[in-house]
C-alpha cells in the first residue's frame, strides 16, 4: 500500500450564521465569520489515495485521472464561487471547513474507487493556521 | 536608509464586474472572477517602510507601531468583508488587487510619515500564482 | 471522527547539555546545540484534536477557543522565553523538541477534553528541516 | 512513542515510459514525462522515525546520526544523477514517485534499526503538487 | 506605474559543461552540475510587468492573457525539457539559471509590449536556495 | 547585469535592551524581545549580488565560492550563537535585525567584491512576518 496525495487549490466565498440565532448570537459564536455580506478564503485541498503499485505503470493511480476526478467533482463547483449559495453539496449544512471535508469525502469516494484506487483522506487548508482532515466514518 | 517590511493577511470576498457591461461582456474580461454570488480570497499584505535606523532602538521604526498602524487603516477595515460593498476607500473602484495596493498606499502613506518613517512599497498577494506590488507616484 | 489542526508560533532560545558531562562530551553528543551562551528556533506549533462535527455549528471545536487553549497553556509561558531556565513544565527536562512535544501533550490534554475534543497529535517544527510529532501514550 | 522527521531534498532526472510500448502509448500513459531527452525534478525527502526518547539525551535518535545515514544511503546516490540510468537501487523499476518511496524505504529499514529507532515512513514531494508517502508494509 | 506578477513553473533536465575543457576542469567549476547523465529541478519562474491601471478594467493587463504570453512562449519550450538539447532560445547557451533569465527576458520583451504593458523582471527560483533576477539592459 | 540570490539559516539568541535605561522602559519600547533570558529566532539570510554574466561559464559567480563566502564571514558566525554576546561584528549595536543586516552588509562588502560581482542587498527574515532589507548607503 502506498499514499499519493494531489494538492489543488480554490477560491470561495462564504459566510457562517444560523438563520434562526440571532445576530448577537451568530457574532458570539462565529465572530467575524457572520459576516452578512460574505467573506472569502484561498482553500487548498489535499487529496490522498491508497492503493498497490501497478507493476507496468509504477503507478498507483494516474496522476492526470485523479486531478480529472477532483476537478470535475470539486474544483469546478467550489471554485469562484459562494459555498453557501451555489454549491450542491453543501445545500444545507454550515459552511465550515470540518462540514467541506466531510462533502468532498463523499463526492470523491466513488469516482476514486472506479479509478482503481482507495480513497484515504481530504485535507482543506482554510489560512495557513488552520486546517481540518478526515478519514472517513473508520477513525485512522 | 534601511527597508522593513511587516507581512499582514486578510481573508475577504470580492467580485469583478462593471454594471454598464453585459453579462457576457463582463464573463469574457473577468471570467469567473465575475461571479454575482461572490468569491473570496486570503489576501497576504506586505508593507514596506525605509528611514534611518534610531541610534538609541536600532529600529527604523518600532515594528509594534507599523503593525498598529496597518490593523488599524486596513485590516479592520478588509479582513471579513466585502471589498465591493464594505470598504470605504475602495468605493467606486474595480475591486482588482491593483486597485487594492494603491489605496492602500494612500491609507497609509501619512499614518507611517507620522510615525517617522517613509512609505516604501505595498505588496498584495492575492494567489499563490500573482502578486502586485505599487511604489507610489514616482516610478522605482 | 475529524480532525482540526491549529498552527501557533513561539520564538524561544535553549541550550542543550547535561551538566554533569565534560564540555567535551556534551559537544560530541550536541554539537552546536550545546553553546553556554545559548541560541534560538522560531518554532512553529501544530496542535490537532478530533471530535464529532456538532450539527449546529458545524465545528468539532470552535477555533478561537482552542487558540485560546494554546496561547493560555503553551504560548504565553514559551513565547520569548529561555526553555531551560523560565518555563515551568520543561524544569528538570533536556530541552530538546522530542520533550517539548512530550510535554505540550501533557499540559493540552485536559483543556482540551474540557472544551469538548480530543487531543490527537502535537507536532513541533524546529526547522524548516527537523520537526517531531506526538500522539499521547497510545502508538499511532 | 515519539516521530522524529527529517527533510532533505535531491535534484535529479528521470524519464517515465515503457521500451517494449510503442511512443503513442507511453506519450499517452505518462504524458510529457516519457519525454526521450530526460526532465527533471527537485524532489523533497521526507524521513520519518520513531522509537522512545533516550532519557539522557531528550533524543528518539540523533540527528546529525539520521541525516548521515540519508545523506549516506540516499542522497548521495540521488542527488543531481539521473534515477533511471544512474541510481542502483531503482535499477529495472520504473521511476516513479511510488517506485522511488518503496526503494528508500529498503534502502533505510536497516540503517536505521542500527541506529536504534524504527522507520516510519518516507514521503517524497515530487512537485508542490503532489507526493506519495510509504509506510512498509504493513498498512498505516 | 504598477507591477504585477505572474508566476508560473517548469520542470526540466539539464547539464552544466564546456565541451572544450576536461572532465576534470568542468567538474572542478560545475561540480555536480557536469553530470554527464543530466540531473532536473523544479523552476520557478516569476515574470513582473508594470504599466498604468487600466480605468475600466482595473487590471494593468489581464492575467489571463499574461499568463498565456508566458505558457506560449516560455513553458511550452521548458516544461518537462532537455534545456541543453530542446529549447531553442538557449542553443548555444550555457544553461545556467542567468542565461535562462536572460533570454526568457528576451522571449517576453515584444509579446509584453503588444499586450500594452511593460516587462519588469524575470525572476527565476532554482532551488530553494539561490534565485537570479534580470531586469534587462538598464540596470535597476 | 544580472542578480544572484544565496539563501542561508541560522538560528541565534539576541535581546533588545538598552542597560541605562529602567527595566519598565525597556519593556516599554521592546516589550517581549527584552527578555533578560534572552529568546531566539530562525533567522533567514538572503545575499544578492550583481555582475556580468561570464560568458564561458554563463556565471555571475560561482555560487559554491559565494556559499563559502556567507558561510565563513557571516554563517559560522551566528549560528547558534548568541548575538548580542557572541557576535564580533555586533559588538557595541542593538541586536535588532536592522542592525544585523547592516553589519553583514559590511562583513560581505570586500569578500563579495574579490570574488569578482559587487554587493547588492542583505535581506533578513526574522519571523515569516517580519524582514529587513539593506543596500548599502546608496537608496535604492
């Protein structure tokens, strides 16, 4: 078993509020955030598969398959655009980066296991002080 | 003459688009960065500053006090917000990073004079991939 | 299960050597590490927890609150500071990165569990070309 | 248990492709990187180790210790050579990240029990990118 | 006066060498660099341009078309290349990190000029150790 | 002409303080940084020089000569040492990084010179928010 991880890169926009908090409890739980009038981020999002190495190839997956896969599922829907507006996938849950990872996860699982390979994580770095990962529903 | 540079970040929402112009127009010169629903970036500022160094500090300038300065004049006023409906100096420009380098130049100019230092250079790097950097009136 | 990781910063100056070695044998074993008068790392900090995604906030933890954690357990007391001489749960310890990320774990563990996650891991960046990871008694 | 991870980096050539394909194919598998005249990369090696810290020392292992045995095992056969014509231990395997990570691996496994830690893993970061990461072979 | 940069990256193979000198002179100058075998990096390529903003569009020049001036005329030739044997504008040319400064300059000078902006610099990343910048004929 | 870049690290310990002044004011004017336990940072050097290009070798200098330069008037030096008790050529100054970017300016002036390519710049990081830059006493 070995890991590839691919790095690509979004621009998004988004806001974190609870329509039915108030504006004073929205402030106190997601501070700057709650911002009515958006705000945005320069996500990067790391992608990590699992699998054999193909003993013709020495590859685990091609690298220009998996960049397809994540640019077709996940770029081209996240990037330049509003996370909470425009995003299927995210149609109804908080906007938060933990919530982003746990999506691309699911949108990534099937189109990677057709590819011939595992999906192992999704990384989103949100500023370079904070970033979430997740593995799936097995904890590492 | 000495340079400091004092590196701050902003994480905001803009978008690109003249009012006057068809959609289509506005699609084929600013492409998806002309998305009506936002889009958002994590803007890294660097400020740069020259005078001599203080005998008595070893500083030009005390870098508390620049970082003072650039929170108060600019990060407050961009960090979390809409750069096309929330910021004063930037009402009626294009929301470009051109644009935004060179009001903040003029944001900050008299603020770092009064402060005894001279405004050297303001450097925004809006991707990984491009930055823009504006000296003032006189060319380098 | 996810996990959110936060990244602070600390400069902070140490020495390596056991006092009751020769200067000889302490610069065999430490090298450079070893200079009475001391010497310094911007060490960069990365302190990941996990947890269930809470439905309402979308967050494992809120991030200002585990920053808050860090700064008040670990930063505050390493920042600035000599590791050898000024910080209380490094007393006693050779103040290499293997025991700092030892004993950040220590002081992080209940704070954290308090405020509703779980410690993962500690990682410590010395250097752009050593760093030192722990995940608590339990191997990975 | 604690991880100990070194950085180091080589610069080198390779070239991806099959002699027995025809050139339709290996250009349309691999891409510009079957490209006859050689390309190049400035790969990042990534060393982990773990094992318990030496209560004398506050060291898992050495790091001047560590980085001899890379420099010695690895580096020097890698660093600005040619992987596929070059380097013994790549001989007959396609040159690969997933390939070059295996091979570092075997290459390091007993050196570094010799110097009494364990290998963790070797990660290699071919481009910003992408990397791939080998953990032996038991799975992670 | 504006500057703008755009930077892009290049991976490719090359040799340090004078045929006329012997093997024993080319390694005492070029070191590891004279490889007969070829050795790589990764480049990283920054090209500035500075011009007027424009005042309808807020750009000094679109990116998009600066970036395709640089994918045309530099990339294309570099990317994934012998740069002794493959490129065109360093026949004949040491190829060395300055030279290939030099002449991308030379590469950018026109296409720059009739996409209404100026070229600045050319600055070119070889490891993450030594960079070399060209601003042409004119020193700085 | 052309511009060469050598990076190089060091790590050293330093404090900011003036001893005829109190305590309170020195805490005053340099808060953490007067600690009298001193602290340290992971100092990044950036040295450019500037020259012709030797059209035999496609050289400014030969950046193995310019390396040994750095490493023996300033790297050997510093490294993991103490700056303000340590260090020859800071004898007597404020130990800010304005100071020490002037003063290896000095030191690399003549050995710079004698290797055949004139000194440009000193450029000094002291945190990844933080840098200096010297050009000697002519204004850029």
């Amino acid at each position: 078993m070995i890991y590839l991880t691919r790095r690509e890169r979004f621009s998004a926009a988004h806001r974190l509020f609870r329509q039915e908090w108030s504006d004073a409890r929205n402030e106190d739980v997601f501070g700057k955030c709650s911002n009515p009038n958006w705000h945005g981020h320069e996500y990067i999002l790391f992608v990590t598969v699992k699998g054999e190495v193909n003993p013709e190839t020495g590859y685990v997956i091609n690298l220009k398959e998996l960049s397809k896969i994540i640019k077709e599922h996940i770029i081209e829907k996240l990037d330049h655009k509003n996370i909470n507006l425009e995003v299927d996938f995210m149609n109804g849950k908080m906007a938060t980066t933990e919530n982003l990872a746990i999506e691309i996860w699911k949108q990534l699982k099937t189109p990677v296991n057709k590819a011939g390979a595992e999906l192992h994580s999704v990384k989103i770095v949100e500023t370079e002080n904070n970033f979430v990962e997740y593995f799936g529903i097995k904890d590492l």
